[in-house]
C-alpha cells in the first residue's frame, strides 16, 4: 500500500505547430522514472537527457514536487514503493495571454485583469515561494480536490480569504494556487483563467461612478464564469475596500453609501459564484477585523498568513543569494571547501540524507562518499542548497560558504516580510560598491546592515 501520490511536473515545448500526445508521455515518463530512481527525490527538477524515455525532444523540465497523503512537508526522498506517481503534462502560456477576453475600457482594465493559465509568470514565482508549514500545498491540495468533486458541498473550499500583514505574499499564493490548481486538473477543463480585481482602485472614483464600474466589473465575472468548459479563480485583492462592515458605514454620519452597495452586490455575486463548480473564489484582506459579517460566512476558509518562520525565510534569502550569483552581482570564493567536513557526524535528519545518496549511488555501481566528500560534492552543485535541514547541518559543521551566510542571515531578520526578505539582498548588493562582483563576505555584511536597517524602520 502506498503512502500517497508523488505529483510530477512536466513542461512541454511551445514548438508552434507540433501535435504532442501527453496521455503518451505521462505512459513513458511513469515507467522511466521508476527504473531510474529507487529512491524518488521531491521538490527537485530533474534530469531529462538520461532517463531512457523517447519524449524528451519535447520536454523543457521534470520537477519532481510534493507527496500528497503524507504530512506536509514531504521529505526529500521516499522509497519507490511507498508512493505512486501522478504526472502532470501541460504548456505554460506565454505572459501577454489575456485569455482570448477583451476589456472594453482602461477604466475597466485600471481595476480587472485576466490571465491564462498556466501562465509561465506563475510558474517562476511560485518556484521562489516560501510559506510556513508549506501552506501553498495544503491550500492546493483542498482546492484540487473540491474542484474534482462533481457536486461539491456548501463548506467544499470554494471561497478563500488569507488575511494578514501587509508583504506576506497573500495575493502571489492565490496566484500560485490557481496557476498549480490549472495543472493537476489538467483535462478536466478545456481552459483555465485568473481575473484579478483590484477591489481598492473601485471606490477611487466621483459618486455614482464607482457603483456604474463595480456593475461592469461584476457583470464582466458572469460572462467569463458563465462558461462551465472553463476553470475559473478570482482574486479580490483587498477585498476590505468593497466588503467593509455596513454596520459601521452606517452609523457614521459622514456613512459612505458607495460602499454599501458595493458590498451589497459582492455578496449577491458570491452567492452566485459559489453554485458553479468551476469558479473558486480567493480573497486577500489586511483588515480582517473590519470586514462585513455577512462577507466573512460566505467564506469556506479562513487563513491567517503570517510573517515568516526561520526556515520560511532562508528559503527566501536564499532564492534571492542564488539570483545574485546567477547575475554575477556576487563572488562565490574558494570558502566553500568544506574542510572541516572530515571529522564531522552528522546530525540524525542529515545522516539520513547522506545515507540515501549511498544507497542511491551503490544501486548504480558507485562508489559512496564520506561525509566531507558528500557535502563537498553538494556545494559544487549547488551553493546556497535548497534543503533547509542541510542547511542546518553545514553551519553546525562550521562551514562558511553561501548556504551558511543564507541561514545566518534568516536567523537575524525575524519580524521582516517576505517581500522586504526578497527585496533587500539586491538592493543592499547594488549600492555596496562599484566593483562586480562583490566578495561574498562584503555582500553578507551588506545585507546583513540592509536587514538590520529595515527591522529598526518597522517595514
């Protein structure tokens, strides 16, 4: 019996006028990767020249992903035999698509916006996307899922609204989740969009106005949603401007009626919304406290996104470290040897990692390394890595390498968003000096005083 499903992500090319079978790649690619791995990785984009299948002339990336059924997060390896894979074929959609939908007005288009998905936008950012407890899968996972359901029930997950501080990333997790949501359903729908409404620009208008626009937007939803053939998520991005308590409008004497009947008509829409089951609705609030009774029990999910944790934000550090590097804004120097691996043990989660690549390299005739050699091999590979518990265990060791400036760096910026987290290692790195690249130790201390700077300014 397995444990749960492996979801496997597979990008085919946008070659224009080619006829690619995927029900024939999802066949292939099964069989190859269980020949290939005793062991599969998760949460790693892995190789497609070697694995034997013919398909590869047309496949961009396999990214081995999340192991649903399991307690997230998933751990980096899983038995061959304890998981059953579930691969996922599709074509990104190119960052001008508008979904075939006309907007008639700049008026309209200042406040709505509609994308098709998957959209190859959404697939880097969520690849640079970092939650506590791995909240993009768990919401995924539950949207997934009602979605599948022929006749989902009234509490099916169908109406989301993530609340919380302003800068951590409610409004990119929507997007990422509707974009992921697109490729596990794959056939289930003929096409997929994401309309955005920018619920704070409605109100900014002349009396009457704002009622005539927040008409059209609303009827502009019916049309798109109308159509069952289509998978439809709409974000209402500060969703307090239009969904405010009424009672408090109400009972101030300068009461804006603008308001009241802009939530009067949000909740006659989601009423509507919600019998279609192929429409999920995301909200995004900064103001929970002030939102209307009635909009808060049209909602199937309540979720509190919070600053991040310590390994929320290595991972971010680190995508934005990994970026710099990649752009030659920095130098990675020979400080990454890890000489002091050789007289090292492991702690228990990384012995365990260490003792899957034995296995994994003896099943293939391989020599396995020691620990010194192993983590060695690692850096060259990839330096800062990817996996938090190694991490951890490289600056147990002593080691000074970018891995070990990432995480050092997290553990000394708690109480930052995530957009300051992503935002400030590029801009502390620009204006260090005007020589490129900047030494890795002039970067970390750069950073680290950008960080520092931006915890006593409160963002």
């Amino acid at each position: 019996m397995t444990a749960g499903i492996l979801h496997v992500e597979v990008i085919i090319s946008n070659d224009p006028g080619t006829f690619i079978r995927t029900d024939l790649i999802q066949q292939r690619l099964s069989g190859c990767l269980s020949n290939k791995y005793s062991f599969f990785p998760t949460h790693q984009t892995v190789q497609t020249s070697d694995d034997g299948c013919p398909d590869t002339n047309h496949i961009s990336s396999i990214t081995m992903r999340e192991i649903e059924g399991m307690p997230l997060p998933s751990p980096t390896y899983i038995p061959r035999e304890d998981v059953e894979l579930q691969i996922h074929v599709y074509r990104l959609s190119l960052p001008s698509s508008n979904a075939g939908i006309a907007i008639e007005t700049d008026e309209l288009s200042n406040c709505l916006s509609v994308s098709s998905l998957p959209d190859s936008n959404f697939e880097n950012e969520f690849n640079g996307l970092a939650f506590e407890d791995d909240l993009q899968y768990s919401l995924l996972h539950m949207v997934t899922k009602s979605l599948a359901l022929d006749r989902p029930p009234q509490n099916a997950g169908k109406a989301i609204l993530l609340h919380g501080l302003p800068g951590t990333g409610k409004s990119s997790l929507c997007r990422v989740v509707a974009h992921k949501a697109t490729i596990r359903l794959g056939s289930a729908f003929l096409s997929s969009c994401l309309i955005e409404v920018n619920a704070s620009g409605l109100l900014h208008h002349s009396l009457g106005e704002s009622q005539h626009l927040v008409s059209k937007i609303f009827d502009k939803i019916d049309e798109i949603a109308f159509d069952d053939r289509t998978l439809c998520f709409v974000l209402f991005d500060e969703v307090e401007s239009i969904a405010s308590n009424r009672l408090d409008e109400i009972s101030r004497e300068s009461g804006n009626n603008e308001v009241l009947r802009a939530t009067n008509r949000l909740l006659a829409v989601l009423d509507k919304l919600s019998s279609l089951r192929n429409v999920v609705v995301f909200c995004t609030s900064n103001l929970v406290e002030v939102l209307d009774r009635a909009f808060l029990t049209r909602m199937h999910l309540m979720q509190t996104v919070s600053l991040p944790d310590l390994k929320t934000r290595y991972h971010i550090l680190r995508m934005a470290v990994a970026a710099l590097l990649e752009q030659g804004q920095i130098l990675c120097h020979g400080s990454t040897c890890p000489e002091s691996l050789h007289d090292y043990t492991p702690s228990a989660d990384s012995e365990m990692h260490w003792t899957a690549r034995q296995i994994a390299m003896s099943k293939i005739g391989h020599h396995a390394p020691g620990h010194g050699s192993y983590y060695e091999s690692v850096l060259q590979n990839q330096d800062p890595v990817t996996n938090f518990v190694m991490a951890k265990s490289m600056l147990y060791s002593g080691l000074a390498c970018l891995t070990t400036d990432a995480l050092l760096l997290a553990m000394c910026s708690d109480g930052l968003c995530g957009r300051t987290l992503a935002r400030v290692p590029a801009v502390a790195v620009t204006l260090a000096s005007s020589a490129r690249p900047v030494p890795r130790d002039e970067a970390f201390r750069v950073i680290y005083a950008a960080l520092r700077q931006a915890l006593a300014d409160g963002r």
